[in-house]
C-alpha cells in the first residue's frame, strides 16, 4: 500500500506544472505550510486540489502562527493562511474587524481540542474514571500520576494552575515530561501493556489517531477562569476546562474577491479530528512526507474531498486518482 501511494505521489507530482499550464483557469496562489504535521497535509491536500482540480499556479509558503499573521498585516501576503489556531493569533481578529482578511471557513471542523485523558480501554472498564472527581476518589486506578505537558509550553502553565485548583497532589504525582517525546511514548507504552494513564494531550495528532482515548471532565470551560490559568502569576488558580480552539483558513480580502471559486473550494476544505489523526497516524507509521499523506487521504476519503470541488474540478481529479 505504501509503494502504490509513494508512486501516486510522484506522479502527481510530476504532473502538477503540466496541469496548471494545459487550463489556466486561476492566476497565482500563496498558500501558508505551518510548521506543524497536521497543517501540512492540509496544505498539500488543498495545493493538489487547486493545481490539479482548477489549474493555479500555486506557491507554498513555510511560515508559523506569527510570522504568517504578520506578513498578510504587513504586505497582504500569502492570499491564503490556513490552520490558522485563532486563538494564539489575537491580531487576525483585528485584521479581520479592519476588512484586510475574511474567514473562509473552519479547517477543523471540531476544533482544535487540548484535554485531560485516560485510555479508552480504561473508561471502559471503570467508567468512573472519566471524571475528575472518580479520578481523585481513585487515583491507583490512574496509576496515581497525572502526566503532564513540558517545561515551556503553553499548556504546562495552564496545568501547573489546574493542578493546584483541583489539588492534584494530594493524590496523585504530577510528572512533569520533559520533551513532547517522551509524553507521547507514555501514551504507547501504556497502550502496548493495557496499562493506567492519566495526563493531557491535545488533537487531532498521530497519538490520539493511533491509540484510543477519553476525556476527563473536568467540568465546564469558565473563561475568566482559563484566562487567569493562561498565566505564570494567576493569583486564584480556578477549576474551567480548556476551550475548544477555532481552527480556520483565511484569506486576504483582496484574494477572495479575486479568486471567488478557490475562495468557495477553501471555504469547504474541513477535516474532523478522527480524519486527520487517521492520516497523521497513517504518516507516522509509514514515515511518509506531507505530500504522500496528502495522498493517502485523497484515496481514502474520496466522498469527503467530492463535496468540496465544483463539477468540473471534481471530473478532473478523478481522471488523476481513479
């Protein structure tokens, strides 16, 4: 299965100049490629689908959060952000409000979640357990830890706060990891032994596309609360869930105007969370580039990809993937 997909992706590769030149319906596309695993396939999805599906001229553009919100403010460029977590980029709500950018649509369409969580198999064996409260009344049942992010993360300050909230070690060892690394293999290690875990992770991921997982409730998400949490100095450390974040694709104004039928098609670029930790799993485990998982999901969920495209797209891209 991977040679037959590395093979398509060669060819598709190959035939991407020749497409964009045989009808040249679209002018030039910028498109960001954050420097995250899941926001690079969808970027080499959607780059595919522009070239092959209605003929752009499509330039990749490596870039992060920052950077990427920063140079379409500052120059109006790349015409299009996509995977962009709004909420680490407070600045695109202000660009927005001024006109200079228009949200296309929602790239995840569950969000980008961040969550405490056990192993499926264990809710499944003591339900309780996918409750803060049977976790603190249970804590050998967890393991008696609770895993938790590294040093330096946005994420390690947020549960250094809710650990005091909900006064974590009175029950339970707070582990701190000390590399994303090592956190993800604590997942697969207990996973491989059937074995207790108890910590936080966040989605979509290979990690939770490969191994099963619930999330605690640790009750509601209070936002005064989170945003005290959010910072090293909180005074009054509160109980509140993590928000799901809004995950979007943007694009400059003046290129939604320009380019009204890749602005509809990226309106319509959405991918669940079990979708693309299904993918990045897939990657994973096969070491593939962002170009091979590309497609690897354009094979595999053809009726997801079918609803974006108009007519005409859709009958080109079959004639490439069939």
């Amino acid at each position: 299965m991977r040679k037959v997909l590395c093979g398509l992706a060669g060819v598709l590769v190959g035939t991407t100049m020749m497409t964009s030149v045989a009808y040249a319906e679209c002018g030039e596309v910028t498109i960001t490629e954050m420097n995250w695993a899941s926001a690079a396939v969808v970027t080499a999805v959607s780059e595919f689908i522009m070239v092959q599906g209605y003929g752009c001229d499509v330039t990749v553009v490596p870039s992060s959060t920052v950077p990427a919100v920063t140079s379409v403010a500052e120059t109006g460029t790349p015409d299009l952000v996509t995977e962009l977590w709004v909420n680490s980029a407070p600045v695109y709500e202000e660009l927005e409000a001024d006109g200079k950018v228009v949200t296309l649509g929602d790239v995840l369409s569950d969000g980008g979640v961040e969550a405490w969580w056990i192993p499926t198999y264990l809710a499944e064996s003591n339900p309780e357990l996918t409750t803060i409260d049977g976790i603190l009344a249970n804590p050998d049942l967890v393991g008696g830890r609770f895993h938790n992010c590294p040093s330096g993360w946005g994420c390690r300050v947020i549960n250094d706060n809710l650990k005091v909230a909900y006064e974590l070690e009175s029950s339970l060892e707070v582990f701190d990891h000390g590399s994303g690394e090592t956190l993800a293999a604590s997942i697969a290690s207990a996973h491989a032994d059937q074995a207790p875990w108890f910590g936080y992770y966040w989605a979509p991921t290979s990690v939770l596309g490969k191994y099963p997982m619930t999330m605690v409730d640790i009750g509601p998400h209070v936002p005064d609360l989170h945003a005290c949490n959010n910072t090293p100095d909180c005074a009054s450390p509160g109980k509140s869930a993590y928000p799901r974040s809004r995950v979007i694709t943007g694009a400059t104004a003046d290129f939604a105007e320009r380019e009204p039928d890749i602005a509809e098609l990226m309106s319509k670029v959405t991918f669940t969370n079990d979708q693309m930790g299904g993918v990045l799993a897939w990657q994973e485990d096969n070491s593939a580039s962002p170009d091979e998982a590309a497609v690897y999901f354009l094979t595999t969920y053809k009726d997801v990809w079918a609803e974006w495209l108009n007519e005409e797209a859709a009958a080109r891209l079959a004639s490439v993937l069939n």
